[in-house]
C-alpha cells in the first residue's frame, strides 16, 4: 500500500514540474483526428481473387446439358415419327396377313396325296382328285360383280355332272356366303363335252339386266365353270335366245379360255381366291406384278408381296420364277396363299409346274418348295357328300 502511493507521489511531482500549455483546438476535430489515425493503424483485409472460371463453366455444363436434352427430344419425336411412318405403311400389310388368317382355320383336308377328309370346310384348291370323286366347277362373284370367284365342289362319283350344276344355287347358298346374286336362277345345264359345249335350258322371260356389269359377269362365270372340261360354247336353247342388254340378243356364247391372276377376297366370312381376266397378250411377268396391288374398296387383296423383285423363265411346261431380292416368305398362311395363288396364276397361262427359286427354306406350309410344283385341279374346293 505505502509502496503504491510512493509511486503516485512521485509521478504527480514529475508532471508538476511541466510547463504548462494550452490547446484551443475544437474538440471534435480532435476526436475526428484520431478516428483517421486509428484508421489508418488498422490492418489491411487481403482480398483473393475471384475466380471467373466458375460461372463460365457453370455456363458451358447448362449449356450443353439443354442441347444434349434437346437432341434427345429430336430423335426421339423423329423416331416416333418414323414409326409412325413406318406404321402406317405397314398397316395395310398387317391388315391383309390378319384377314388371310382367318382362312387358316377354313382349310379343307384337300392335300396333294388326293385324300380328302369329312369336311365342308373352305381351302384355297385341290391338287388331285381320287377315283371316288370328281370337281363341280361353279362360280359366284363379289357384291359388285367386279370379281368372279370360281369355287370347286368335290362331289362323290355316282351321280351325273348335270345332276349336280342343276343343284348349284343351293350349293352355293350353303356353303359360300358371298352376298351376291346368283345369275342362273331357273336355268338348267346339259354338259355335252364330246362337242365342246354346255346347254343352258332358260326360263321363260329370262333376260339380263341393262348395261355391260351383269352381263359381263354371266359370261366370264359361264367361262370359269365350264372351259375347265374343255367347252368351248355356250348354247342357250330357247327360240328368241337371250338379251344380252347393250350387246343384243344372241343365242350362244363363246367361252374362250382366258388368262387370270389370283387375288384373294377377304371379308368377315370369306377368305377366296378370286379370278382377274388378262388380256391374251398379258405376259407372265405382268400377272405377276398384277398380283401385287389390291383393290381394298371391293375386299380384293394382292397374292404377291409389293416388295418382292423377281425374274421368270420359261422352260417347256415348267415356269421358273426366281426371286431377285431378300423378301422373306415365311412359312405361314400368308405364305401358302401366295404359292396357291402363283399355282393357279401359272396354270392360266399353260404352265403344268412351277419352280421357285432363291425362296428362305425348303417349305412354305404344306409345300415343298425345294421341288418344283404341279398347278392344281381346282381352286376353292368345297365337299359334298
């Protein structure tokens, strides 16, 4: 304690002996004075650099992340438009093979060894009959009576061909549910093939309606029933003959043979190849062609892939048709319809084989493809028992 105060005695004697000074300077200068000294003392904050990279890479990734996502959306809207394209192109095709389907399950037991099974059911044609059988040829067309559809009844031997022509309508009725006119309603049928020529006994007032449609198809039905066995003509044995509307009245017919392509006509109850008259001078290959384009406002679908490129050669009796290009003819119904329809085609035209080369595999349905094929007896084949 008495050192303490020793020291404050001797320090309060120091400062006594200072001069003293006044200081008139304004009090808040002084105070603003010190404020800058102290401002001055006080140390600098080191600031580091920004670092600009980082936006502009921040920039770059935003950047090339909205262009990656608007690439994907290009192709992928470019894709399903391509789909789309590839979809609609395709539809008719699906559409088709969904409706030759069908006649999967409408196939006769009609095969190339002859042996026909019970069975009323529709195929495509028979190769061969047996010896307890003979082929009916009868026709009927589309609504429009723009297509003739020849179908083949396999009736049992026993009875006369007439005996059964004379009982077609009803055949017809039954067992091929086409909704068309029948054109020989009241007509009966003497077949003389010795002279080549069928005799059509007609009703009183029979006539055709006016116009160049029914009677068009009256005969090119007449042809597709009877040229089989080798008629040549058509007598219609009444006095005053027939009107045959803007072609006059005549009283026979000729039934000249004719080429044809095979189409198929497809519906909600029938799967049928049906019968397109070619000009005489129609050659092969253009019946091919043919057999690529449908005619879908009358159910009329191509036999013959649009794709498929092919080339044809002629030797003797057989027809070698080869195809060019990498169509694929899958063993399937689809498949079958199309063989059955160049079988028919072929036979038309003269041919008794067909061979077809540089086909995927040695069978397509029931048929060996790696062999050349006979055209068949009938097309459309019904059984009757």
């Amino acid at each position: 304690m008495d050192s303490n105060q020793n020291k404050y005695d001797e320090i309060t004697e120091q400062l006594s002996q200072f001069p003293s000074f006044t200081d008139r300077r304004d009090k808040e200068a002084i105070r603003q004075q010190i404020f800058a000294q102290m401002k001055q003392n006080e140390p600098t904050r080191q600031y580091k650099p920004r670092k600009r990279w980082i936006p502009l890479v921040s920039t770059l990734l935003a950047t090339t992340v909205l262009v990656f996502i608007s690439f994907l959306y290009y192709t992928n809207t470019n894709v399903l438009k391509e789909n789309s394209t590839q979809q609609d192109a395709m539809e008719y095709a699906t559409e088709e093979e969904t409706l030759i389907e069908k006649s999967a399950d409408q196939e006769s037991g009609v095969q190339s060894n002859g042996n026909m099974e019970s069975s009323n059911q529709m195929g495509m044609f028979v190769q061969q009959t047996n010896e307890q059988s003979m082929v009916i040829h009868g026709a009927t067309s589309d609504p429009q009576l723009q297509f003739v559809i020849p179908v083949s009844f396999i009736a049992p031997e026993g009875k006369s061909k007439e005996t059964y022509y004379n009982q077609l309508e009803t055949y017809l009725q039954e067992h091929v549910p086409v909704s068309s006119n029948y054109l020989f309603e009241g007509v009966s049928f003497q077949l003389d093939e010795e002279n080549k020529e069928v005799i059509l006994e007609l009703p009183k007032n029979f006539s055709i309606s006016e116009g160049s449609t029914v009677p068009n198809m009256f005969e090119d039905q007449l042809r597709s029933m009877f040229s089989p066995y080798g008629v040549e003509t058509a007598v219609f044995n009444n006095q005053e003959g027939i009107d045959f509307g803007q072609f006059g009245t005549i009283h026979e017919l000729a039934l000249t043979k004719t080429k044809a392509a095979y189409k198929l006509y497809s519906d909600e109850q029938n799967n049928l190849l049906v019968e397109v008259p070619l000009d005489e001078y129609t050659t092969i290959e253009e019946a091919l062609a043919e057999m690529q384009i449908g005619e879908e406002d009358y159910n009329v679908f191509p036999t013959v892939p649009g794709k498929m490129e092919f080339s044809v050669v002629t030797r003797g009796e057989q027809l070698d048709i080869s195809l060019d290009n990498e169509v694929v003819i899958e063993d399937s119904r689809t498949g079958t319809i199309m063989i059955e329809a160049i079988l028919m085609t072929a036979k038309s035209f003269g041919y008794d084989f067909v061979k077809i080369n540089n086909i995927s595999g040695d069978r397509v349905g029931y048929y060996d493809v790696s062999e050349p094929l006979r055209v068949p007896d009938a097309v459309n084949p019904i059984m009757l028992h």
